[in-house]
C-alpha cells in the first residue's frame, strides 16, 4: 500500500486521534483502542509504525 493510500492515511488518522485520546483522557479502554490500532496498522504495512 502506498503512503498516500486512502485507507492507509484513514487508519494513520485514526491512530493519531486515539493518541490524543489516551494522552488526556488514560484509561484502560482508550489504551486497548490504541493499542488495537497500532496492530491493525502493523498487519496492513509492518513499517508504517516507524514513520509516525
């Protein structure tokens, strides 16, 4: 997938955002969003993860 894939940047925003979430608002739920999301990010483009 290419960095300016569509989906790629959906879910690259949306990492983003749970970020910001569990920086102001840390609790166990917004921890595994998080989490969740940079796993799903990892299976879609391993070294995505590294450019963020």
């Amino acid at each position: 997938m290419n960095d300016n894939h569509p989906v790629l940047q959906a879910m690259r925003h949306q990492l983003h955002e749970l970020k910001h979430r569990y920086q102001h608002q840390p609790s166990e739920f917004n921890r595994y969003q998080l989490v969740r999301q940079e796993q799903r990010l990892a299976q879609v483009r391993p070294d995505a993860l590294l450019s963020l």
